[in-house]
C-alpha cells in the first residue's frame, strides 16, 4: 500500500539536517503516533515557518477550552473537505475517528455535515466554520445568535472561527505543496484496537 509518489514538491530535508528543535519534535511525534505524519517532514523545508505553523497550530488545536479535541478536528475536516485538501480530510479525518471514537464520523462531516450524524450544536458551529472558511465576508451579528443558542461562548466562537481560518492557510498550502497523506491515516480509528 506505501504510496511511491514524493510527499511534497519541494525538497524533504532529511531528519539529521533539520535544527534539534525540529528534528526532536518529529522525534517525538514517530513516537507517539508510530510514524511521521508527512505534514511535519514537509514544512520542515522552511524551519522558521515550520516554528510559527505549529507553534499557531498546538495553539488553536491542543488548548482547553469549550470545544472538544474531537469537535475541534470536526472543523477542520468539514473545511478542509469544502476546500478539497486531500492531505487534510484523510489526516484529520483519522484524528477525528480517533478523537470521537466514531468511524463513520469523519467520512460524513468531510462529504457533508449537514447528512452527518452530528448534534445541532455540532452543526451550528460547522456552519459558522464554514461560513469563516467560504464566505468570511458576509459575517454580521446575527451568525453568532444560532451558536449562543447551542451554549457556544464568544470564546468558543473565537475558537471556531480561529480553527478555520488556520485551517484555510493549512490546506491552501497543502494543496500547493502536493502534500501526500501517510498511508497510516487511512485506517485509523476505523477498527475497534485489538
């Protein structure tokens, strides 16, 4: 099943090459996940940028707060799908299995979450992240009454419309960069662990 396409257009610096910074935080992601998700092997081309990527990221995604870590990759697999980033959609899509331990989750919000088995707050805040994602421009006051209505506070709502927008930036440079999912992404989270 191993993908003999390249992971990115642009240059793969090897793991001894990179600054230990870097190197010991891929180290420790292959620890943790059992492989490197090409994501960090990619970025790592451009160190400082690869620093504030996922320094905003952890930000945004690793926080407490009135989102789940599950609903949390639900935004970013719901937009990432609307933006058609491959290399997003299968590899938060994993996460998002994992995370809600649910497998059919992920499938359905990245094709449309309005058919998902999803909660109305879930959806309220798809549709907000959507919103941010497709259409920032026609945001007014009265997209945050449906959210307030679901128990969403202006912090959670932040949070939401934060996620997206990173996100945006993420996938477009997905996209750019040719970026390959790990072939590990796709069976994730879709089979009890044994």
């Amino acid at each position: 099943m191993t993908n003999p396409k390249p992971i990115s257009r642009f240059p793969v610096p090897p793991l001894a090459a990179l600054p230990e910074d870097i190197r010991s935080r891929i180290l420790a992601v292959q620890e943790k996940a059992g492989f490197v998700p090409n994501v960090f092997l990619a970025l790592a081309h451009r160190p400082a940028e690869f620093r504030a990527f996922f320094a905003y990221h952890d930000a945004l995604m690793e926080k407490e707060g009135g989102l789940t870590k599950a609903e949390r990759e639900m935004i970013v697999v719901a937009t990432s799908g609307a933006n058609q980033c491959h290399y997003c959609v299968v590899a938060h899509g994993a996460i998002l299995r994992v995370r809600a331990k649910n497998p059919l989750v992920a499938d359905q919000v990245a094709v449309n979450y309005r058919k998902a088995d999803i909660t109305p707050r879930q959806r309220a805040m798809l549709d907000l992240a959507m919103q941010v994602s497709q259409r920032a421009e026609e945001i007014g006051e009265d997209d945050f009454a449906p959210l307030r209505s679901q128990g969403f506070s202006d912090e959670d709502i932040w949070d939401i419309a934060a996620i997206s927008a990173f996100f945006a930036l993420s996938n477009r440079m997905a996209n750019f960069l040719d970026m390959r999912p790990n072939d590990e992404f796709y069976l994730m989270g879709r089979t009890p662990k044994s």
